[in-house]
C-alpha cells in the first residue's frame, strides 16, 4: 500500500472516531434541554449555539485551507 493510501486510512479511522465522540457530546449536551432537570434561557442556548457553530467555522476554513493547491506565488 503506498503512502497516500496509508494517510487516507488513518485519516477516516481517526475522524470517524472523533466525529462520533462529538455527536455522543451533542446528544450528551441536549439532555441538559431537560427543563425538569435544569433551568436555562435563550440567552444561554444562545451563547451555546453561537460557541458550537463558531468552533464547527473554524474547523471548517482549516480543511478547506488544507485543501488548496500550495502555490501561494503569484502565477499568470
């Protein structure tokens, strides 16, 4: 198996596992909607949100940055 092959295969073993753990953490976070248990507002599912989605943003911009061609010179 070549190199690239190698990284491919490393790569969805380790971001399956690690997207999976974040789910858990999502599904693990909405239990706390559980206004029985707990007490909130709008203003902290707000600020929940708006952390959650800001981090989900910045992933993001880094794999399609990581994705560009590497020429950063200035070609005609």
């Amino acid at each position: 198996m070549e190199n690239s092959e190698l990284k491919k295969d490393r790569f969805k073993r380790v971001a399956s596992r690690r997207v999976d753990n974040i789910l858990k953490g999502i599904r693990s976070l909405s239990k706390c909607s559980n206004v029985n248990n707990y007490e909130y507002n709008e203003e902290d599912l707000n600020k929940m949100v708006k952390a959650i989605k800001e981090e989900l943003k910045t992933m993001e911009t880094l794999y399609k940055k990581n994705l560009k061609s590497n020429t950063e010179s200035f070609n005609f």
